[in-house]
C-alpha cells in the first residue's frame, strides 16, 4: 500500500524511492539503521529521526512546487493539488511501520538521542530539519493541506535545497565546465563586525553596501584592498556569519574557475538569496589575461547583473594587474607595440569595473598597540601594559609586521602560555 501510494507522488521524487525501498525489506535492516545513524550524526539530531530524514527529503527537493514557494510564497492553481497530494504520501511515510525496514532499531530510530560535537553549521542545519520535521508532525493530524501549509511556510523563510541549510559554499566546477557544481562549507566563521578590532569606518562602508543589497537597494562590486593580515577577508565572512538568516550566501570562486561565472549566474540569478561572489587575494601576472574575461564579467557584458549578485573581491594590490616601468612607456625599443600606455589603461580599467573600493593600511604603532590590548581584554589575558606592548612589539619584528593578523597570533601566544 505505501509503494503503492508513493508512486503516485509528483513533485516529490525521493519520496518514491524511499517507499520502494521499504516495501522491498531486503534484509537491509541493518545498513538502513546505519546510514540513517550516520545522517542524525552529520546533523545533530535527536528525538524521531526517521520523520527527520522525511524533513530533509523534502527540505531539500528542488521542484516546481518548492522553487515556487521560495520565491514568491504559496502558489496557487493545479500545482497545489499535485503537492496536497504528495503531502498524503509524507503522512503515509511518518506513520509507515518501520520495523520492517529497521528491523530491531525502529525504536531506537523513533526516540534518538545523540550528544553533538560537530561542526556548528551543520548543527544550524541540523536544527533548519528538526523545525520542518516538527512542523509537519504537527500539521499531520489535520491532513496534507495542513501539511502543506507548514512545509511552504518553511520554503518561504528559508528557501530550498541546500541554500536553505548552509551559507557558504564552494565552487567546484573545472575550469571552461559548462556544469555548476557546488561544495557547501561547512566549518565557517562565528565572528561578527564587531567583533573585529579597528577599521571602523572600512566596515562601515562595507556594511553599508551589503545592507542596500539586502533591502533590494542599488549596491555595488567591491573591491577591498590593502596590506596582508588588516582583516579584509575577515570582514567578508563576518558579513556572512551575521546576514546569513537574512538570505545571504557567499560562494568562493576561485582565479582558475572565472570561465564557470557567467554560468554560475545563470544558475543562481532567480534564487530567492542574495549572494556574494567571493573571490579572496585577487591579482594577476602580466602575462595571465582571464582579467579581460573578468571585466566583461563584472560590467560590460550585453546581459545586465542579476540584482540578487554581488561580486566581492580582496587584493593585495591597487590595480589588480602587477605594473611596470616599462608599461608607461610608449617609446620602448624592445616591443612592437605602438601605444604602451593604451595598454596600461586597460589594465587600470579593471578595478573601475568595482563601484565600491575600500583601502585596508596597515595600521601603525599605536594603533597596531590598541588592536593587540582590545584582543587581550577580550580574551582574559592578566598582563601589565607596559609588559603587553614590549612583548607585541618583540613578536611583529619577530613575525610579519604589524597587522591585526600578528596582533590575534601574539595574543594566541599567550592565551598558549597561559594554558
């Protein structure tokens, strides 16, 4: 009867498999048991799992219905009487006899408890699942409408798929790959703009263009610039740890993938996200030119950027393209080329295609000094000033120089010491 019921389901594939699966019972038991273990470890998850991984089934299906649901709400016309019909086969499937499947572990499938120690995006996740596992389980009594009702409601706040569960992720598609594959990230950063010492009115400016971006208001490209270890990467991942309930998702891209852009904003432009193309330590040799493909990436090309995409880029370097002497000279005898600084130009015109740039200096002495006593406060470090600001000042001509990067490893030094 369950098989029977579930192939009838529409939208919803997965849900197909999984009822063939345990109407077949080929004394699989135990490997079921296993793998649905290891799915409550990956996540964190406790109490019935099995109604937990129906959750994710249908968290994570990407179709006419949930697509719909994510972008603009419910939607109505035939399309809801196809997902109401679904939603009797996910009742079916939270009340299906799973000793049958599970054998001896269908009670410990129902009432799980796991101690989690994981990663904590994955706990976030985890915790996205149990809600809409809830939800369902208490919508069921009523019938699939009420069903349905609950698991649109859960679209419509946190969308779909894998964008629905994790906030950074990881282009993985090779170089000129006409095919968008994606890694989700899931040991990302805890900390927040504020938690981040100096630069004040660099994270400013920053926030600001990422919450216009957010309300739907006009924003730009961004290029953050300045010596290593000032935070410019930080600042990024801070922006994704604190804005990721409100629809923001930050890809990684790296230099060698540029060709997969324009593909990969294909694919996410009618996602209800706003997502920031991510690309860390961007520069180029004189002799690599995927910088000519970039611009007409960034602006240029004949179609317009999405309005829900954003290109964030850090760099060590001003321009982006390492310059010569040479290349400001049009008299060169040892080129044949007419007009040196036309292509000058062309280089420079690269970071113009940013609307937005903001310079990261290294800090001097006595800000590099306030970076270090803000982070030792903070971590409960019992040192005089004076024995604090000779040892940070020892450890930067030890190390790289002063930069917020040497003042967080000076201060792990001695948090070490402490322990």
């Amino acid at each position: 009867m369950l098989k029977e019921l579930c192939a009838d389901c529409v939208l919803y594939d997965p849900l197909r498999g999984i009822a063939a699966k345990i109407a077949e019972n080929e004394d699989n038991a135990r490997p079921a048991a296993g793998e649905l273990l290891d799915f409550a470890a990956e996540y964190g998850l406790s109490g019935n799992i099995w109604h937990a991984y129906i959750a994710y089934l249908v968290a994570t299906d990407e179709n006419a219905f949930s697509l719909a649901c994510e972008r603009r709400g419910m939607p109505t016309g035939s399309i809801c009487e196809i997902a109401v019909s679904d939603m009797d086969a996910v009742i079916a499937l939270f009340d299906a006899d799973i000793s049958r499947f599970f054998g001896k572990f269908a009670e410990t499938v129902k009432d799980y408890s796991c101690v989690y120690s994981g990663r904590r995006s994955r706990a976030e996740a985890g915790a996205k699942i149990s809600e809409l596992a809830a939800a369902m389980d208490a919508a069921r009594s009523a019938g699939a409408r009420a069903v349905l009702d609950a698991v649109a409601d859960w679209y419509r706040r946190h969308g779909v798929g894998e964008y629905a569960l994790y906030r950074a992720f990881r282009l993985t598609s090779r170089s000129g790959s006409t095919e968008i594959e994606m890694q989700h990230i899931t040991d990302t950063e805890t900390k927040k703009l504020s938690d981040l010492v100096g630069y004040e009115s660099q994270k400013q400016q920053l926030l600001d263009n990422t919450l216009a971006f957010l309300e739907g208001r006009s924003a730009n490209n961004v290029l953050l610039y300045g010596d290593g270890g000032t935070g410019k990467s930080s600042s990024i991942k801070a922006l994704m740890c604190e804005y990721a309930d409100r629809g923001l998702r930050v890809i990684e891209v790296f230099k060698h993938q540029f060709t997969s852009i324009s593909a990969l904003i294909a694919a996410i432009k009618d996602r209800n996200y706003r997502f920031i193309i991510y690309l860390d330590d961007l520069s180029f040799e004189e002799f690599e030119i995927e910088y000519k493909y970039f611009k007409a990436i960034i602006e240029g090309g004949i179609e317009c950027r999405p309005s829900n995409v954003l290109i964030y880029a850090t760099s060590n370097r001003r321009h982006l393209i390492k310059e010569t002497f040479s290349d400001r000279n049009d008299m060169r005898t040892d080129s044949d080329e007419v007009h040196r600084s036309d292509t000058l130009a062309e280089k420079l015109s690269l970071v113009a295609r940013f609307g937005l740039t903001i310079f990261y200096p290294s800090p001097g002495q006595e800000e590099y000094l306030n970076i270090v006593r803000e982070l030792a406060a903070r971590d409960g470090i019992a040192m005089s000033d004076d024995e604090l600001c000779r040892r940070a000042l020892q450890w930067q001509m030890r190390g790289s120089g002063k930069s917020g990067r040497t003042a967080r490893q000076f201060v792990d030094s001695l948090a070490g010491e402490e322990n």
